[in-house]
C-alpha cells in the first residue's frame, strides 16, 4: 500500500493544529 | 473484547499504521516473570492519526518525570509487547543506555520517527520502549527479524540519526530469544 511518511518538523506542526486542542 | 480499532477523525492526518500505548510499572519485590509482566503491561489507548496520537501525548507523564521502576511501551496495533508475541518470537531490538535527564527528549525523537515511517524497513519495526531505572533510562526499538543483519544495521543508523546523540553512544543489539535464555529484563 501506499507509505505515509512524515517527517519531524511536520508531526509538530501538526500538534499545534487546531485539531490537536 | 477487543476494541474496535480507531479510524482517523475528519480532517486528520492518518498513520501508516496505527499504534497502542503501553504503560507498566514494576511493584517493588516482586519477581519479573512473564505473567506478571503481563499483568503490570496497562493499555493507554490506540490511536490512527497523527491528532490522535498528540491527544495522547499531551495527557501522559513525560517520561523523565515518571519515578521508579516505570516504562512506556509504544506498539504497533495488535502486537503485545512482549517478547512471546507472535510479531516479536523472532525479533530483537536495539538498545540504547541514556544517560538521566535524556530520557524525554530521546523518547521523542525515537517515536516520531517511528510514526512517520522514518525508518523505511517495511513492516519490520514493532515498536519502542523507553525504560525508566535508577541509575540511567534504556531506550529500546524492537524489529521482527533478528536475522536480517541488512534490515538491523538500517535502523541502527537511522536510530542513531534521529537520536542525535554522540558519536560514542553504545549501542547494543540483542535477540528476544536470548533475553527469553537469560530471563533479563532491565
């Protein structure tokens, strides 16, 4: 299947994501 | 029964597979035999995204402030972490000694790449623990194959990529079976 990368900078990006709240 | 495994929300960034977060903490005197082992391991949750997972993260101890005997485990859904678990019978893991006060930033250096499918080996990796002890924390990264030299050397260098610790930091490769032969758990 399709890989799902995600790098570092990305993930923490993710965690100030309005979804993350 | 099992949990039906979670499913990204709306508008949220999915894994490549999902995970379950493990907590066990030794009682003090008893024996560590594989039962109680088992008995200590306490699920958090699992999550498939990557939303889910900082939800998670952002309710649990870090693992620098966790006292005693205390560990973390981070699984790839459906593998138990123990070493008699179908995915891990045959497996090993590196390990890492940190010294106190890495054992956070380390811990979460080691996990997002591990989420991010940083390590590019396929379906080898299983998962990671991060051991909290007295004298200096272990971190460790447990993959299928103990076998395949190719596929352990790899993450071997990514691991210490992504750890960005000195270039003298002892790394040590060891096999479930033999931790199973000499009944050492840290």
């Amino acid at each position: 299947g399709t890989k799902i990368f995600y790098d570092r900078h990305f993930l923490l990006k993710c965690r100030n994501s309005p979804l993350t709240k | 029964p099992p949990r039906p495994s979670p499913k990204p929300g709306p508008g949220e960034h999915p894994l490549q597979f999902n995970y379950s977060l493990w907590f066990s903490r030794k009682s003090p005197g008893k024996h560590s035999t594989a039962t109680s082992y088992d008995q200590n391991l306490k699920l958090v949750g699992t999550f498939a995204s990557v939303e889910q997972f900082w939800k998670y993260y952002a309710h649990i101890v870090r693992p620098s402030d966790l006292t005693g005997h205390s560990d973390y485990h981070l699984f790839k859904e459906g593998i138990r972490p123990m070493w008699e678990d179908s995915a891990n019978n045959k497996g090993g893991k590196w390990i890492v000694r940190l010294k106190k006060g890495l054992a956070s930033r380390c811990w979460e250096n080691l996990i997002l790449a591990m989420l991010g499918e940083q390590f590019m080996v396929g379906e080898e990796i299983c998962g990671a623990v991060i051991s909290i002890r007295y004298q200096e924390d272990i971190l460790s990264l447990w993959n299928r194959t103990a076998s395949d030299q190719q596929t352990t050397s790899r993450i071997r260098d990514t691991l210490k990529r992504v750890l960005n610790l000195p270039p003298n930091t002892i790394m040590e490769y060891k096999t479930h079976n033999d931790s199973i032969k000499d009944n050492s758990s840290f």
